[in-house]
C-alpha cells in the first residue's frame, strides 16, 4: 500500500463529479433556453446562495440560526444606500454588501460561540428583531416601512443594464451563486472545513486534538454572513428596492425550510432547496394561491418523519416496510 | 530521569459537598509508565478532566514542564503536548480514520487552518497518517466510516488520534474499556510499544494491564492518594489489599454496606 495511494484515497471527496458538472451545465442552460423565467431564476440564484449561506452556519458549523435574515437585510440595506448615496456600481456594491454582512457576523459571533442550541436560537432571533425595529425606526435612512425608494444601480460591467426582463439579473445571480460555490467547495473539503464537519460530530474530540471551537464557530458564522450579505445586496440590486422585508423573520424561516428540504451539511442542499421551495411556491401558488403555505408545511412534516433518503428512492417504501 | 513533567500541586475539586479530588500532588516523570489506579469512584477521571482542563479544580496547581497550566484552555495545553484519549471513544463518526488522522497531524503540523488545498493534498502530512494507519492496525479500515467500524478498531483510532500529535504527556483512560479479547492484544501491543521518551499515565481497571505496562503506580481512593510505589511495593501493601478487598466485598454485600454507613 502506497503512500500515493492513500493520497488519492484523501482527495477524493474533493473531486468534482460528474453529475456535478452535468447539473452545473443544467443550470447554467436555463437562462438561456427560458429567458421569460430570468426573473424566477434570479429569485432561485438569491435564495440558493442566501440558503448555501445558511448551510455553511448551520449544516456545516452546526449552529441553529432562526436570525439569517439579520445579514441578509443589512446585505440589501448597505448595497441600496451605497448605490443611492456613494456610486451605482453593482459589483462594487456587491462587495460593500459582503463586507457589511462579514462585519456584522465578526460583531456578533462572540454571542454565539458559547451556550447551547437554545441560546443561539434566540440570540440569532432576537439580532434580527432589534435590526428589523432599528430599520424601522431610522425611516431617514432606510426609508422605513416604505422601504428605500429611488436606488438606480448603473449597468454591469458599464455594459449590461439591469433590463424589466430581469435576464441581465439572472445572469448576474447566477454568477455569483456559481463563483461563490466554486470558492465554498473549495473551503469546505479544505483541513479547515473538514474540521467544521468533525466540530459537528465530536466538539470535545476536536478541542483534545488541540483545535479551538470557539474560533472555528466564529469562523464559519462570519463566512456565512458574509455570503448572506452578498445575497442581499443581489437581491436589492436586481430589484432595484430595499425594505424592512429583507430582515423578516420570514426571511430567516424560508430559507431555513428550503435548506432542510435540500438537506443540510453539503453544499448541493442549498440550490436544490432552493429550487424546490421556489418551485413549489409557484406550482402551488399557481392554483391555490392563498393556501400553498398549507401543502409546503405538511411536505415538510412528511420530509422530516419518513427522512429525505426513503422519501425520494420509492424502492425503499415497501421494502423496509415490513421488515421493521 | 527523574525530572518532572506533570506535576499537580494539592489539587481539590469539590461537586458541591462532595470533595471529588482531595489534596492530590502527583508527579509524573519524563518517560514515566505510571499508572492511576482505585476502586470506582475514587476520582481517577475528575483528575484526568482536570489536567486536561475539561474541569476546573476548585484550588491547587498543575504545572507541565514548570510552566503553570491550571487555567490554560484545553486546546491550549494541547499544543504544549499534553494529550488524552477518553475511556469512551470521543471519535469524528461521519469521518474515516484516514480523515480523522489527517486533520490530527495536520493540526499538529499548523495545517488544520488551511482552507484552499483539500485535505490530503500535503504528501508529508499523508505519508505520516499512513505510518500511524499501520502501527494502529488501522490500514484495511482506513476508507470506513468510523461509526461503522468494530469497536476494538474504534479504540485502537481513539488511541492513535492521541498519538498523532506527539505528545509529551500521554494520558491513557482506560485504552482496553470493554474491549473484546480477541481484539485486546492488539491494545495491549500499541500501547506497550509507544515511544520511550512519552511519559504516559494509564488509567485501568485491569490490573494485568496495569502489572506489565506500569514501572510506578499511585492509589487513589475516595478523591485522595492512599499510596504509591513500585508495582511490587503496591501488590506488598496491605493498604491497598484492604481497599481493593474491601471495595469488592462492598460490591457483594452493597445492602449491608449501604446500612452501615446510614
């Protein structure tokens, strides 16, 4: 047995598969060949990259956030106010929305490294509910319950405008949903990222090989605001509009439903939860408009109880049936 | 040889009235084969937790190497070499050993912060993973997940995890826990061909285990040091006779016991 050998035995989780990269092309085809759905895709893209966000907090670090919405809002917020006030440059904006959500997240981190999962749920709740009445409350700036009107953000690259069609949004979206996910896979097969899924399994474990998890934690809640910043700012960009809805408590349940749909703690869950959260609102929706909320809650009740695994191999509902 | 490695000055940790450790100095010499031994409950793992810094001793000193340690965080004093293995296995269960022993030498190596190359992808850190996989006899699990592995293999990982960060202090609970025969040699062999200069503190109810691996031996009951010695001076003590007798016959007569004292 060679060393070689193991090596390649190491790196391979970290090797792109081929169905990867076939659903990459999937995705990436869908702007083109359904340009009358670009504003539908670009609503998945933000939310697929809002719940991947959520994925590396909660999947991969293992802290239970119900508040993600707090680096979301302050994401739209910081991109709007700078294209209104200081430049209409999108990918400028995109980047001062980041560092928001990053600055926010390094702020807030120390509240969450100690506790239990109660403490971080309601201190990850109650973040965004003091940011949601302070938007509120300085409607000067923010614009209040009107929400931020007037943002005009110029064209991408100084070449493309941000079209009614939204097809310059989608692609915009996707791009960033598409690097960001390139740079994330890249994290988290790293040492660093591997350590955040053995700090899920064993935290007393990975503090006895000399690891530390609080800085871990802190960490990985930073990264994951960061790229909920980033979401937010896309989404205030391609609309145009930033509002208290941004920081909803909604906001943070929604796109926890859609990771969970996915399955959390790889990074796949988020855009396919994304997907099927965005594609169901509109299928159900489509036909009964007032109570789809009623058919995606009972989905998640029968997701959770029978498990994501048997719920989508048919094969397995008969099989094990008896058996056990 | 007989410089002091690990040394606790009158340790004591109470659980409110309960005094779980009481007055405990214990040195452990560089290379030392020393082991703790006492009936249950005398306190052997509240020291462990508490040279590990998982405990906070309610007063006294622990000092590693002469630097004092006793409110260093535990990944701390990792890092300064004093390493455990636990006597349930604390292991990462969705990752394979081969996984779990790249991050424990890359941690040593400062490469566990790194976040742009894969794990793995440090043919160094690989080739010593690789070493460790064949002196635990790990090598044909090396690609299992660790939940789904034999538990004789689980516990030779436990003690290899240990071991992968070359430590200076080697603090061993109860390595042959509910370890079936069959796989209890293989134990006993990793343990007993651990490196020379590793002072290592076995902590076993087993006292064949105890007997062969141990060149020192310290007694603790009821949270305090009854005695130490030699293996031959502790198995001469009617000391310790009495309280190894007198714990088992507790055991057998637990009701008669249980009156007396109330």
């Amino acid at each position: 047995m060679s060393g070689g050998d193991l090596q390649a035995r190491l790196l391979a989780p970290s090797r792109w598969r081929k169905w990867e990269i076939a659903l990459w092309a999937a995705i990436w085809v869908t702007p083109f060949a359904v340009p009358q759905h670009a504003a539908l895709i670009n609503e998945i893209a933000i939310l697929a990259l809002f719940a991947v966000s959520l994925d590396i907090v909660l999947g991969y670090a293992g802290i239970v956030s119900l508040g993600h919405a707090a680096f979301f809002g302050s994401g739209a917020y910081a991109a709007a106010l700078f294209a209104k006030h200081v430049m209409p440059d999108p990918l400028v904006g995109l980047v001062v929305g980041t560092v928001v959500g990053a600055l926010l997240g390094v702020t807030t981190s120390p509240m969450i490294v100690r506790g239990t999962d109660l403490t971080r749920l309601m201190v990850t709740m109650g973040v965004a509910l003091v940011l949601l009445e302070l938007a509120n409350k300085f409607d000067n700036v923010t614009g209040g319950a009107d929400g931020l009107q007037g943002v005009v953000i110029g064209p991408l690259l100084g070449m493309f405008e941000f079209d009614l069609g939204a097809r310059t949004a989608s692609f915009y979206s996707l791009t960033v949903l598409f690097l960001v996910f390139l740079v994330l896979r890249r994290v988290v097969h790293s040492p660093f990222g591997v350590s955040l899924q053995a700090l899920r399994d064993n935290r007393l474990r990975l503090s006895s090989l000399g690891m530390s998890i609080q800085g871990r934690l802190a960490v990985a809640y930073t990264l994951g605001a960061a790229v909920a910043g980033a979401a937010g700012a896309l989404l205030a960009q391609t609309t145009g509009f930033a509002s208290l809805d941004g920081l909803d408590f909604h906001r943070s349940a929604d796109v926890m439903l859609a990771l969970v749909i996915g399955g959390a703690g790889w990074l796949w869950g988020g855009l396919a939860g994304a997907i099927a959260f965005k594609v169901m609102h509109d299928v159900i929706s489509a036909f009964t408009p007032q109570y789809w909320t009623f058919w995606i809650g009972l989905f998640l009740v029968i997701l959770m109880l029978v498990g994501r695994e048997k719920l989508f191999s048919p094969r397995t509902w008969f099989k094990n049936g008896g058996a056990k | 040889m007989t410089d002091v490695v690990l040394q606790t000055r009158s340790l004591v940790k109470r659980f409110g009235g309960i005094t779980a450790t009481q007055d405990v100095t214990l040195a452990i010499t560089r290379g030392a084969r020393h082991a703790l031994i006492g009936p249950n409950g005398a306190g052997k793992t509240t020291l462990i937790n508490q040279l590990t810094g998982v405990l906070d001793p309610t007063s006294g000193r622990i000092e590693l190497e002469g630097r004092d340690i006793t409110d260093l965080a535990p990944h701390k004093r990792v890092a300064l070499g004093l390493v455990r293995t636990f006597q349930i296995n604390q292991l990462f269960s969705t990752l394979t050993p081969a996984q779990s022993l790249t991050l424990a030498v890359s941690n040593r190596r400062e490469a566990a912060g790194r976040w742009w190359l894969p794990l793995g992808s440090d043919a160094g850190i690989v080739a010593e993973v690789e070493q460790l996989l064949v002196q635990f006899r790990l090598q044909d699990h090396a690609d299992r997940v660790t939940r789904e592995l034999p538990y004789g293999k689980r516990r030779l990982l436990e003690i290899a995890l240990a071991v992968a960060l070359k430590p200076r202090v080697l603090l061993l609970d109860e390595p042959a826990a509910g370890v079936p025969a069959a796989e209890r040699q293989d134990i006993l062999d990793t343990v007993a061909a651990l490196p020379a200069d590793v002072s290592v503190v076995l902590i076993e109810h087993d006292m064949d285990l105890v007997f062969t691996f141990a060149t020192r031996i310290t007694v603790l009951v009821n949270g305090a040091m009854l005695t130490e010695g030699t293996p031959a001076e502790i198995a001469a003590s009617d000391e310790v006779r009495a309280v190894y007798l007198g714990s088992s016959l507790a055991g057998t007569r637990h009701a008669s016991t249980e009156a007396e004292h109330g």
